[in-house]
C-alpha cells in the first residue's frame, strides 16, 4: 500500500479501529443464528471469513459513498481532508469502490449463490443513501429521519452476514434473529451518536453534530436512550438462548459505566471526555456482540 492510501486509511477508514468491531460483529451474527438452529459447533471460518470480509467491504463502501456525497461540503468546511486536499481523487475512490464490490460478489457466489440477493439489497439500499433518498433537503432540516433511515443499513448487513449461516444452511432464517437484526440498528444509532457528541472546542463550522444540533444534556440523553434500547432487544435475544442472567448483567454493567462516561462529559465538556464517549459507544457494541454470540458458547 502506498504511502497515499495508507494515510487516507488512517484518517477516514482506520482498520486498527474498525476490524475488531466488525469481527466480533459478523462472527457473533454468525453464532447467534448457528444457535438459534440449534447448533452446537461455533461457525466454521470459510462462512466468517466470507461474512467478515464481506462487512468490511461494505462499511468501506459507505465511507466511500459519503466522499462523493460529502465533496462540496468538505471542499468548503472540511479541505483538511484527504479527498479535498488532493490526497486521493474521488475517481480513484470509484475504482476502489468497484473492487470491492467484484470481490463481495465473489464471496458470495463461492460460499453460496443466493446470497447474492441478500448482497444486492445491501448495495439498492447504499445507493438510495448515497442519494439522500432524492430528498437531500429534506432530510438535512430533519435530523431524526436523516439519522433513522441512514441506520437501516445495519439491520441489512447483518442479515447478509446471518445469511452467510442460515441460508448456506439451506433453511429460512430463525425466528429469533429479527431480534438481533433489531439490535444493529440500535447499536448504529448509538456509534453514530458516540463519534458526533462533540466537546465545544472541537466542534467545527458545516459540521453537523448532535452536540451543536441538540446540545449536550440532550445528546447524551439520546446516546443513552439507544443503548436502552438495544439492551432490551439483546435481552430478549438472550432469553430466546436461554442466556438472560448473563446478558443482564453484562448489559446492566456496561450501562452504568455508560452513564458515568456520560455524566462527565455533562459536568466537563472537555475533548477527553467527549473522546471517551466514542471510545464507550465501541466497547458497549463489543461488549453486546460478545453476550449474545460467543459467550454463551462459552
């Protein structure tokens, strides 16, 4: 990798920081569906390596969808950017983009051909996004619809990967991993909100966050209200592997460390601790995936 890419994947896809999140992320998916049809062995690794690489390639599809949505902006507030300052071009980006998604497809059609139905949902939806579902303004006066129908990627790429274990299976999926469908679109919301609560000092012009949008009582309010949220369906997702007590206490943990984190941002709204909320958001996610998909293999 050139010096060019590699600092460009440093500042805007950093793979040191999202590779183990979506490991755990497919993996769990992986196993929490194996369980549901009672299977016993942990998923074998051509269906991981083909649901992990699979994610990744996607989460750096839609990085590279907000360059070539996000150009005029960046171009006037944000030109310390790689793609702004001439690091990367976005035809560059395109290619990049194509690569990807030759080799998603391949994936697919190796480990089992119908999931290529499941992928090209994945990419319908990423395009529409890409798009602002043709309503740019819409969305952009309206914050919540723009935060909730960016979200539903989530629940799509985790069925992707769920289906890299059901449907290689050849069965229709568990009843029970709607419920872990759920949970990825909470726990967008809540990774969303820990990467754009932002101390005052850090906050810049033409950057829309949620501290600058909402203030941040009620950023951190909301912040908190996902995680709820996701805890209640990982529960439920729990109980269904007759794992509740384990969960519970896992989830009632990492809450109150959550709203510790939260509180001292409140009092002290200093870039560390608002740094330390992102930094949560990631182990809160981590921490759930874990619960529901390896722990109870365990």
């Amino acid at each position: 990798m050139s010096n060019r890419w590699w600092t460009y994947q440093k500042e805007r896809f950093p793979l040191a920081a999202h590779a183990p999140l979506i490991l755990v992320f497919s993996y769990s998916a992986l196993s929490y569906s194996s369980m549901l049809r009672g299977q016993h062995r942990l998923p074998t690794y051509i269906p991981a390596l083909v649901a992990f690489i699979t994610a990744v390639l996607v989460f750096l599809q839609l990085r590279i969808a907000d360059e070539f949505k996000d150009f005029e902006d960046d171009s006037r507030y944000r030109r310390y950017r790689p793609v702004p300052r001439g690091l990367i071009r976005l035809h560059e980006l395109g290619v990049v983009f194509a690569v990807a998604a030759v080799i998603q497809i391949s994936l697919a059609l190796l480990l089992h051909p119908p999931l290529v139905f499941l992928l090209l949902t994945v990419w319908v939806y990423l395009a529409l996004m890409s798009k602002e579902f043709f309503i740019r303004d819409w969305l952009k006066a309206r914050p919540i619809h723009y935060l909730w129908s960016h979200m539903f990627i989530m629940p799509l790429v985790d069925f992707y990967v769920t289906g890299c274990d059901w449907m290689v299976a050849r069965v229709q999926a568990p009843p029970g991993i709607w419920w872990f469908l759920i949970i990825s679109f909470f726990n967008g919301i809540n990774l969303e909100f820990g990467r754009k609560i932002r101390a005052p000092t850090d906050e810049e012009v033409g950057v829309d966050t949620y501290t600058a949008l909402w203030g941040r009582e009620r950023a951190v309010q909301v912040w908190l209200a996902a995680q709820v949220c996701a805890a209640i369906c990982a529960i439920k997702a729990a109980s269904i592997i007759h794992f509740t007590a384990p969960a519970t206490a896992v989830l009632i943990t990492m809450f109150t460390l959550s709203c510790f984190t939260a509180a001292k941002f409140v009092r002290n709204p200093v870039s560390n601790n608002a740094k330390s909320i992102e930094l949560f958001s990631g182990l809160w996610t981590l921490a759930m995936y874990l619960t529901l998909g390896l722990m109870p293999r365990i």
